[in-house]
C-alpha cells in the first residue's frame, strides 16, 4: 500500500502534469452589416390603421373596402332592413292577492274555550251495553268483607288442625314464608270453589249482589276464570286494581275490564 508515492509525479502522469487548457480562437474577420428592413407598409385606407407592422414581402391584412364594392353594400344593407323584426315581449301588470287581515281573538280564548258555548262536550263511551247499574262500591265492600271473614274463618280451622295434629308454630324467618303460602291457599280455594261451581260468592249473595257480564247476561264459565284472574292481578299491583273503581268513569276495577262482567244489584223480579 505504501510502495505508491503520497503525490502524483510528472513521470507516472505526463499528462496530468503536463496538460493546459485550450487557448481561445479570435476570429479576425470583420463581422458582416445586416440588411436594412423594409420600411413599415402604410396604411392601405383611410380610415383603417394597422394594428402590426409586417413586411412588405409578406402582407396579411386585406382591406374591407376591397371585398365588395359600394353597390353591393348597399343591396346588403337594403336586404338587412327587409328582414322581420321580432315584435316586442308584452308586459302586463300583475297584481297580487291581498292578504285578509286575521280576525281578533274572541274574548274566550284567553279561558281556552276552545267551542262555542251552545256546543256540549260528547260524554266517553261507555263498554256496558245494557241497562244494569253497577253495584255501588258500599255494597261491594260490604261483600268483600263477608267473604273476608269466611275466609279468616278458613286459616283459624287449619291452624287449629295443625296444632291438634301436634305441630308447632315456630315463628321464625325461615318458617314464614311457608306459613304465608299456606294462608294464600285458603282465598285462592274458596274463590276457584264458586268459580268451578258457576254460582255467585256467599258475600255477593248477603250483599244482595249478582255477577253479570257487559250484556246484562249470566257470565260464562270461562269469563269467571279470567274474573277469578283479574282478582289476584289486582291484588298482586298493591292493591291498585282495586282502587281504579274510585277513578273510572263506570265504577269498575281492573277485573271487571279483564272478565268484561261487574256486580250488579239483584232485581226484585
């Protein structure tokens, strides 16, 4: 790697120590004149300048004037004034229509009277077609109550039962529930009794009180069972199928809209 020298030598590279650049050619001729342009053309009529000088050798403007003469300007000038003019667009004045100006707000509205007062409210449709009147909620109670104390009656003989039997009523929490479920069993027997038999409860009967259905008919057995239904439903929603009776418009709870019957007072027939 050494055995070459650090710089380049005039012996290993004649040329590169040697060499110089070209020296520049003076051309000793005299440079030759240019010819003189042709002078800018004229312009060719009065009346018309041109726009661009161009040789002389080589003219691109032709002149009007020498495109037709002067009577065949004025045939085209003649036929020009023949031609039909299209007849001017008609106007007409349109008038628009005048807005009515909106009558003053009668005295009533500020009370939201909305009809006139000749015209009367028309009164809810009621769902019972016939003529019975439903059973005031009194004697509805009164009935409730008759079938209440029966069914009191009921759990009194099976806690009875059971403790002559020798069972014990340990009340605690696990014995409860079981307790509660067994006392449910009582109204839900005594109400599917006198639905499987068709037949009015002893509280209806004591009240003075038949069940019909929305015809005024006996209701069927199978509108006793959705009726025997609807009782528990009412129940089960905190009692507030029970309470719709005071709200509704006919006097009916939840089960009497459910079975489409109501209690009704016995007709003296």
């Amino acid at each position: 790697m050494r055995s070459t020298p650090a710089r380049i030598s005039p012996a290993t590279y004649p040329i590169a120590a040697t060499a110089t650049a070209p020296a520049y050619e003076y051309n000793s001729q005299p440079e030759t004149a240019v010819a003189p342009q042709a002078p800018e053309r004229a312009s060719i009529a009065a009346g018309q300048q041109a726009l661009f000088s161009t040789p002389a050798f080589d003219p691109r403007i032709i002149p009007f004037d020498s495109l037709t003469t002067q009577a065949e300007r004025e045939s085209i000038r003649a036929r020009a004034a023949e031609l039909a003019r299209p007849a001017p667009l008609k106007t007409e004045k349109i008038e628009a229509p005048r807005v009515r100006a909106r009558k003053s707000q009668s005295t009533d509205q500020r009370r939201l009277d909305f009809m006139s007062h000749d015209q009367a409210l028309p009164l809810p449709q009621s769902s019972i077609i016939c003529d019975a009147p439903v059973a005031p909620l009194a004697l509805r109670l009164q009935a409730a109550v008759i079938d209440g104390l029966l069914m009191a009656l009921g759990c009194g003989f099976g806690v009875a039962l059971f403790e002559i039997l020798g069972g014990q009523l340990l009340l605690d929490r696990h014995a409860i529930p079981f307790f509660a479920l067994a006392i449910l069993t009582v109204p839900l027997f005594y109400k599917l009794l006198w639905t499987l038999a068709g037949r009015d409860t002893t509280g209806m009967r004591k009240a003075g009180l038949q069940l019909v259905d929305f015809d005024g008919n006996r209701p069927s057995q199978a509108r006793r069972y959705q009726r025997l239904c609807g009782t528990f439903l009412s129940f089960a929603a905190a009692g507030i199928g029970m309470i719709w009776a005071l709200v509704d418009e006919d006097g009916l709870t939840w089960h009497d809209h459910i079975s489409s019957t109501f209690p009704t007072i016995v007709s003296e027939d």
